[in-house]
C-alpha cells in the first residue's frame, strides 16, 4: 500500500506542476491510472505516447477477479496483464471520445476450492473498447470506459484433480482511469 501511495504521490506533484500546453500538432505522452485495478487488490500503469488523433499505450496490470464472478468452487483468480494498444481520437489533443484495440497478454492464476490447490494458465486477447476523455484540470483527465476482451487463443481448461476450469472467451470490463500528460 506505500508503495502505491508513493507512486500516487510522485504522479500528482509532477502533474501539478506542469503547465498546460495544446498537443493538438505535437507528439506527446502520458500516464494513466485505473481505478478498477486498485480496488480488487491489483495495480495498474500505462504510459502513453502520440500526435494528432493517435496514441499508442503500453499497460501493465494486476487484478484479483471477484469470486461473484467466478465459476462455483474457483475463487483467487489473479490476472498479470499486458497490453499493447492504439487509440483513436475524434478531436484533435486527445479529449473527448475515443476507440481503442489491441492485443492483451494475461498471465493467471485460480485457485479450485475443493483441492485446496492453485494452477496457472495464459490467455491472448484482442481488446476493444471506447471512452471519454475530460481534461478537468491543465493536463490532468478523467477518462471513463468499456471494453470487451476476446480471448483468442491460450489455455483451453486449466486441470485440477476433481474439476477444470475454462477460462471465458467474452472478458467485458469498465472504469475509469486518471491521467495526465506531459
């Protein structure tokens, strides 16, 4: 937890004192953050650069799905991801809507109650997703979103002794991310 405070910490003061500038004709960059991450336990970093009505970002996350969400008798589902992806938007200083896709790399872990025991497995997914961008404060936003991750190829089951679990092929997810550019 200090260690996400911290990392909190340095992104506002660096953010709070920068100065706001038009990207509209410029190559630019950025961090976001999101929220969603964050309250399952996980984190979440995305550095992003570009120009005009194009950004490119890479991510890296860890979240802990809900057991809600989860078959009956599987419960600790920790997702490592990785994505690469590009962003589309309608104005020209990235504000307002946008569209994403990409490719995202999950690294996972779950756990099957009845075994007591925890098995890895891997999923490739192509992502899509749209959002806003609010620029609230100089170069800070807010940029809520949706998304649908396709998984299209990786482990099929994961094999436990009295059961298997097959990792869905539709993953839907929304938040909301914090942001500011340089």
């Amino acid at each position: 937890m200090k260690t996400i405070a911290l990392i909190l910490g340095c992104f506002l003061t660096t953010a709070a004192i920068a100065q706001e500038r038009t990207t509209e004709n410029r190559f630019t960059a950025g961090l976001e953050l999101d929220v969603l991450p964050y309250a399952t336990g996980g984190y979440f970093g995305a550095f992003w650069a570009g120009k005009g009505h194009w950004r490119g970002r890479l991510i890296v996350a860890k979240a802990i799905k809900p057991d809600f969400l989860l078959p009956d008798n599987y419960s600790d589902n920790h997702i490592r991801a990785y994505a690469l992806l590009a962003d589309y938007f309608f104005q020209p200083d990235f504000r307002g809507w946008w569209l994403a896709g990409g490719l995202v790399h999950w690294d996972a872990e779950i756990r099957h109650d009845p075994d007591q025991r925890s098995s890895g497995y891997k999923s490739y997914l192509l992502s899509g997703g749209a959002g806003y961008n609010w620029k609230f404060y100089r170069n800070f936003y807010l940029s809520p979103w949706v998304g649908l991750h396709v998984r299209v190829a990786g482990d099929d089951e994961v094999a436990f002794p009295a059961g298997a679990y097959k990792p869905p092929v539709l993953n839907p997810e929304a938040s909301l991310k914090v942001g500011w550019h340089f």
